[in-house]
C-alpha cells in the first residue's frame, strides 16, 4: 500500500498537472479499500520528514489532494 500511494503522491506535483484527478481518485480508490487510513498516515509521515524537501514535497501533494477532493466530492 505504502509503494501504490507514494508512486500516486508523486503525480501530485506541480509537473504533472495533467494527472491531478486522475491520482486524486485512485488514492481515494486505494483508501477505500481498507479499513486503515494508509493515506493520511503517509502523508503525515512525509510532511513530518526531518528532510525539508521530502516535507516540501509532502505539503504540496495534501495541497492539491485537499482541493480536489473538495471539488470531487461537490461534482458528484
């Protein structure tokens, strides 16, 4: 799960515009397939990284996360 939601995390960032949504709803896709919250635990352990960039990086994807998600869900 850690790898699934990471390599998605990552079409989060700013050079990959293009795929936002689509990554968006396969995290959502991912986390309702479990009954543990592995997204929010992996993004608070990056955006709790002593690396500043794993941090930065972290913050941006919740970011873009966090906005779409609210706009999916009133879309719906």
């Amino acid at each position: 799960m850690y790898t699934m939601t990471s390599k998605l995390l990552k079409y989060l960032r700013p050079n990959s515009t293009s795929y936002h949504v689509r990554a968006v709803n396969l995290i959502w896709s991912l986390e309702s397939s479990t009954t543990f919250s592995y997204v929010e635990t992996i993004l608070a352990q990056s955006m709790n990284s002593p690396e500043l960039w794993v941090a930065a990086e972290a913050y941006e994807a919740f970011g873009v996360l966090w906005r779409l998600t609210g706009t999916l869900v009133f879309t719906l």
